[in-house]
C-alpha cells in the first residue's frame, strides 16, 4: 500500500527529487550544445609570433606556415606574423605561458630547447614547459658549427684547439648550449659571446670578422642557401649522422664516458623536434586538438611541401601530441645525467 497521500510530507521529497532530476536533464539538454559551441574554433585572426628576428630560419618557417595553416582551421582565419626576440625565444616563451587567450588566436614558434631550458636554469626560466600546448614541429633537425674561411680552421682538431670567438643568441638558446657543450666536453679554448638577436646579425657579424663561428647552425636552414659554401663545415650536432653529411664528423660519436653521452643526449633531444609551435597553456583542450590537426594535415599538404622545397626548406613533421608526450618524458631525466648536463652549459 502507497504512503503517498495527498498533503503527506512522505510525498513531497520524492516530488522534489524528481522535479529536481528533470530540471537536470533539461538543462543539460540545453546547456551542452552551448558548451561545445564555446570550444569550436572561432578566431577570425591568429597572430603567430616568431621568437627570432626576421630574415633568418624561424621567421622563414613561421612565414610559411602562417601562408597555409589557415586552410585548415575552420573558417580559414587571416594569420599576422610578429617578430618578438629575445633569449633565444625564453622572452616569447615566457609571454606565450603568461597569455590568458584559450582560443587558438596566439601561436608561437621557439627553439625546441625551450623543453628543457628550466631543467639547466630554474633560475632563469620559471616556467613549466609540459604547460604549454605543443601544435607540432617542422623538423627532426641536425645542427652544424661553421668557421669563416679567414679564421683558418677546418678541422675538428683545430677548432678545439685553437682561440677564437663563437656567437650565440642567449643561454637559453642552442646557439649556446651546442658549443657550450662542446667546449666543456672536449676542453676547448674558444669562446662564446651572447647577446645576438637572432642568425642573421651572427651571420653578419661572422662577416665582418667579429666572430669567427656559429655552432648551432640548422642544416635544414643551411643547406641549399647561399651561405651554404660560404664557410667551413667543421661538424654535426645531434645523436646520429644526418644522411646529406656524412663525411662530416659527428660530435656525439667522439664522446667517451657514458655520462656523458647520457648528459649529451638530454642536451640535444630537442633536436627531435625542431621549430615547435606552441600554443599558451590557457588554450581549450578542444581548441588544442583542433590546431594539432590542421597542423598535420598542412604538412601533408602538396602545396605547403612544394613551397617549402622552393624555399629550401626540408620539413620533417612531428606531431604536437608526441611532442608533448616527449617534453614529459624530458621533465623526468635520469638525475646524474641532467646534474651533468647542467655542469657542460656552464
């Protein structure tokens, strides 16, 4: 027999839950469609910010992007390139993490080495860079050191034994890193002077004789241009031999102790994903996913490919997932190995 009689306070929670329950449904209802709305993508302008001076590699490649990847975003959004240098891209970094915009409208591209920078120097980098929303990047990169031909040194002996001036960005930056690695490695007796904006003004002052290297030379970015022929190549840097050089000596392969090819090897993973485009850590999940895809399908593209070749440019493609996936990884490094690694960038 019911309990449920008219006026009976039995009868009224029952009626209240299910008044309750139904007032939900119905706002789920209608509230869903309005919460999936605020995730599409939405930007009529995306302002991607190269963390380099122009004329150099990073703003080539940004500028080639910034001519395609709309074409994969809905509603084609207009793309605004902005210089913004500084520390080897550490000042763009910094405003990319520090930016409240979740709506794909801000892309950044900076020097991979930004995923392990704050391991080095927590000091100088307080940042965390799993927080940032890896899009993707443009190549698995090998890094060259060049000489001027007046400096005289065209061997690996010799530049690791003679006196002479190497330039760099920041120390953020592997302009740095690359022969501040070498140097401590192999007790070399160059130097290195940082404060350059970008390659370009390295370039130039390697050209009026106010340095005499570069280390951390993209070979994607040096080869088949002008500069190409116009220094010595002395060596690569990365874990293996890139398959346009291999005549030319690695470094890696000239390392003895296992440390310290551990320690070497944390230094240059970056190299696995070269030219990262990052998006601000605000940016919706949704919205996130969203520019991960337009990027991959952009470098499947014959267009974008066939630009990039008249350009010059090789474009090895890494998703953005698996790079978040290894800038995790990076966060977690052997600890002797990463105590070492910070000994050899000092």
């Amino acid at each position: 027999m019911s309990l449920c009689l008219k006026g009976n306070a039995l009868c009224a929670w029952p009626l209240r839950s299910a008044l309750m329950a139904a007032c939900a449904f119905v706002s789920a209802i209608v509230m869903s469609p309005i919460s999936a709305m605020a995730a599409e993508f939405s930007a009529d302008t995306v302002e991607l910010r190269v963390g380099y001076s122009a004329g150099g590699g990073y703003d080539t490649f940004g500028r080639l992007v910034a001519r395609h990847l709309g074409k994969y975003l809905p509603g084609n959004p207009d793309f605004v390139v902005q210089n913004q240098p500084g520390g080897g891209s550490l000042k763009l970094t910094l405003t990319t993490v520090a930016s409240d915009a979740n709506d794909g409208s801000l892309i950044a591209l900076v020097n991979s080495s930004m995923s392990t920078f704050p391991l080095f120097d927590e000091k100088g980098a307080r940042f965390d860079p799993t927080e940032l929303v890896w899009i993707g990047s443009l190549a698995n990169e090998t890094s060259v050191c060049v000489m001027t031909k007046q400096s005289g040194v065209s061997t690996v002996e010799d530049f690791l034994s003679k006196d002479f001036i190497v330039g760099a960005t920041d120390r953020g930056a592997t302009t740095y890193q690359f022969p501040a690695l070498l140097k401590n490695l192999f007790g070399a007796n160059f130097r290195i002077v940082t404060g350059y904006p970008g390659g370009p003004e390295i370039m130039l002052a390697m050209e009026q004789d106010e340095l005499q290297a570069r280390c951390g030379y993209s070979w994607s970015s040096l080869k088949g241009s002008p500069e190409e022929n116009k220094f010595n190549r002395i060596g690569q840097i990365g874990l293996t031999k890139n398959k346009d050089l291999p005549d030319l000596p690695l470094f890696y392969d000239m390392i003895e102790s296992d440390l310290d090819k551990k320690a070497a090897a944390l230094v240059l993973a970056p190299l696995r994903f070269y030219r990262a485009f990052v998006a601000p850590p605000s940016t919706d999940p949704e919205i996130a996913d969203t520019l991960r895809q337009a990027f991959t399908k952009m470098t499947e593209d014959s267009e974008f490919l066939a630009e990039a070749a008249s350009l010059g440019l090789d474009v090895d493609a890494v998703p953005g997932d698996e790079i978040q996936q290894m800038v995790e990884d990076l966060q977690a490094s052997d600890e002797a190995a990463l105590k070492r690694a910070t000994e050899l960038l000092e």
